[in-house]
C-alpha cells in the first residue's frame, strides 16, 4: 500500500512540474512578421508622448533583448531589467509575480499586446508594469554576457543610462559609508551609501533591505563599481547586481586640475585666454539655473565676425602618472565651426603659435547644428602620451562672417583614470 501511495505521489509531482514548465513555454515565439520589435529608444518615445496617443498596445507587438539584472541578489524583488537586442537602452519590467525564471544572460522576448509603456514619475525610468511572464513572455537563448556601459558620475546624460548596466571607474565609497553594511534586514531598511569620484562627484548606491548580502561590508579603497542606472526624483543613483561586482582595491585617485566655474571666473586658478584676431570675441563667465560655466561666441553687434581664441589651463605636471585623462562638458547652439581641443608641452605664455600643439580626438561635444545648449560629457580622453611637467590643455575657439556658434564649455578634469 505504501509503495502504491509513494508510486502516485511522484506521478502526481511530475505532472505538477511538467503543467508548471508547459506554462511558462506557452507564449509563442515572437513572430516579427505579424508585430513590430520595439527598440527601447522607440518605447521612450511612445512613452513620453503627452497629446492624444496610446501607451497601451493594442496588437501584437514585441520587446527582445537581454537580461541585465535578475532577482537572484535579492536586491531586485518582483522586477527585472532588459537591454533591447539594438543596444539603444534599458527598461525596468515589473512583474506580477516574482520568481520570474528569467536570469542575467538570458534571451528573451516579450510580447507587448496589452501592456502600458510609462515613464515613472518618480524615477523616470521607462517601465511596463504587471507582466504576466507566464502568459507573454518566453526565453529563447541563455549564456549571453551582457557588458557594462563605461559612464562617469557627472555625466550630463544619466537619463540615457537609465534602467541599463553600467560601470563606474575611479570611485570609492564616502569614508562615512566605508565598511558598513549594504543594508539593514533586521531592521528591514534599505540604505542609501554614496560613492564619489576623482573631481569629487557623489552619487548614491541603493540597497534593499532583502539582499542576500544585506549585512555585507562596503569595501574601502577607489576602483570599480557595476550595476544598473536608477534615479529617484532628482536624485541620480545605482543598485548593485552582487558585491563580487564592486572592485574597490585599488589606492584613492589622484586629481591633477578640477575647473567648475564655480567661483565665476574664466581666468582663475591659472587659466589663460589668448584673443588671435578678434579681441571683443572672448571667453566669460556666465552662470544658468544656478551652474556656471565658461561660454563664448563670435556673435555679437547684430554680426557674426572672424575670431579665434583660446582657453589655456595652467601647466600640468603629469610626469609621475600612468593613465591620466581628461573629460569635460560641453553645451552648443547655432552653427559654426567646431570648438577644438589641444594639447602641448611646450606652451609657457603669449600667443598659442609660440608653442607645438597636438588636436586631441575621440571625445565628444555638444551638437550645434541646430543645437539647443544639449549638456554633453566628453568621455574619457586619454593623456598618457603628454605625461611631461609642463602639459597644459586649451580649447580653440573659430568663427567666421557667416557662422558663429555659441560654446559653453564646464567641469573640465584632469585626473588618473
């Protein structure tokens, strides 16, 4: 009797767990010839539209990508995050339940038909809420490595990162927030910690009181930090994936040369301007929405004019670095020509033709045609072929009779990546 009851239980669990596995495979794959594959960067539009459109839809439509961040940590709860197979972004999927069977790596596809697109008002990241996964969601491929986006904590664009895995360099914890626990379970708090890099620039690292790692330690020291991109009001933060993902061994960053404009000045702390042809063309402080900032522009008098000037930094003794580097922001309108970023080691004072000057590349600027003073960072562009005592960085400045955009220029830092 005993065997026959044993007998009927384990027939009784495997159809259970084959009724269970049938479940979750029985959303079809997606069928792109009978639905349109959204690209996170189509959904932020869809999303942001405020006139008479339609954030649910109506029809068959799809979301594929990749599995960024799971609920295996504990610090994400009911909830994953997915990169969309273009490489335009991540989105927050909050599920109806939790134990969603979708982890880091995997492939999946989501079909849309009846589900909102939003941006959260709170955090303004871009979200579809309740998922079914059961119903609508399937995976179709697993082991892919999705890597982190390099981005810096001032970054001028944190809402682009937004819901994407990122990667922070040159950082560590406050010494107020060095080795202390992630969170609290015992006292079921989550707990904001805030990291800050070489120029000084803080940002908060959220936990949530049921990570597994909870009552872990923070690390001390400078170095790396992955993990997805969040805000909360007006607040820019991140939540890790896993502690193993925090590399912080490496010894405090070093800071060459910080200019913020704050004090709004162009000229202080050593800094230069050289007017080549037009001396009512120059650079000059100039201050919005309680930031300063350098700007300047070859418009003025009704008229574009011919101009060229300069902003040179201080010298710069680079010598004992390894990888020094430089990042800025920039802010454009109108058109014109290019504002230029240089380099010498030869440059002591007067005019800039008295000295070698090498264009720096492989940054980025503020678009200025049409422009709309659009915060850009730089990224990182690297020094370490001008590591010499007297390095110092300028930024030209041209505009003609027919074309003069108008340059801000703000944060600029030189420090050890």
């Amino acid at each position: 009797m005993k065997k026959l009851i044993i007998l009927i239980m384990a027939v009784s669990i495997s159809i259970a767990f084959n009724s269970c596995k049938k479940k979750l495979d029985a959303a079809p794959i997606a069928d792109e010839t009978k639905g349109h594959v959204y690209s996170v960067s189509e959904l932020k539009v869809i999303a942001s539209c405020t006139n008479s459109c339609a954030h649910r839809f109506s029809t068959d439509a799809y979301l594929i990508g990749v599995v960024i961040a799971d609920e295996l940590s504990g610090n994400f709860y009911k909830e994953i995050y997915l990169r969309d197979r273009y490489n335009t972004g991540g989105i927050h999927l909050a599920m109806k339940a939790s134990h969603c069977n979708f982890f880091i790596g995997d492939s999946v596809h989501l079909n849309l038909k009846n589900y909102d697109v939003n941006i959260d008002s709170q955090t303004n990241m871009l979200e579809i809420d309740t998922i079914d996964f059961e119903k609508d969601m399937v995976k179709f491929g697993s082991g892919a490595n999705p890597q982190p986006i390099v981005v810096d904590i001032s970054s001028a664009n944190w809402t682009n990162y937004l819901c994407d895995l990122i990667v922070i360099n040159g950082a560590g914890f406050l010494p107020a927030d060095t080795n202390q626990i992630w969170a609290d379970p015992i006292s079921q708090t989550s707990i904001n910690r805030t990291i800050k890099d070489c120029a000084g620039t803080q940002l908060v690292v959220r936990t949530s009181n049921y990570a597994l790692f909870a009552q872990q330690k923070t690390p001390k020291g400078f170095g790396s930090i992955i993990g997805i991109a969040q805000a909360y009001g007006s607040t820019n933060q991140m939540a890790i994936r896993k502690p193993s993902e925090v590399n912080m061994n490496g010894t405090p960053c070093i800071l060459y040369h910080k200019k913020d404009f704050e004090d709004v000045s162009v000229t202080s702390g050593g800094w230069t301007q050289q007017s080549v042809t037009d001396p009512s063309v120059t650079w000059n402080p100039s201050t919005f929405s309680g930031n300063s900032f350098a700007k300047i522009s070859g418009y003025y008098s009704s008229a574009n004019h011919n101009s060229e000037n300069w902003l040179i930094s201080p010298s710069l003794n680079l010598s004992a670095g390894v990888n020094p580097i430089l990042t800025f922001i920039t802010m454009a309108k109108f058109t014109g020509n290019t504002l230029e970023v240089l380099v010498s080691t030869n440059y002591t004072t007067g005019l800039p033709s008295t000295a070698t000057w090498v264009n720096l590349s492989g940054f980025v600027l503020s678009p200025n045609n049409p422009g709309s003073y659009a915060v850009t960072a730089s990224g990182i562009i690297s020094l370490s072929s001008f590591k010499t005592a007297n390095t110092r960085i300028a930024f030209k400045y041209t505009s003609t009779t027919t074309a003069g955009t108008t340059y801000e220029v703000d944060d600029i830092v030189i420090r050890e990546n």
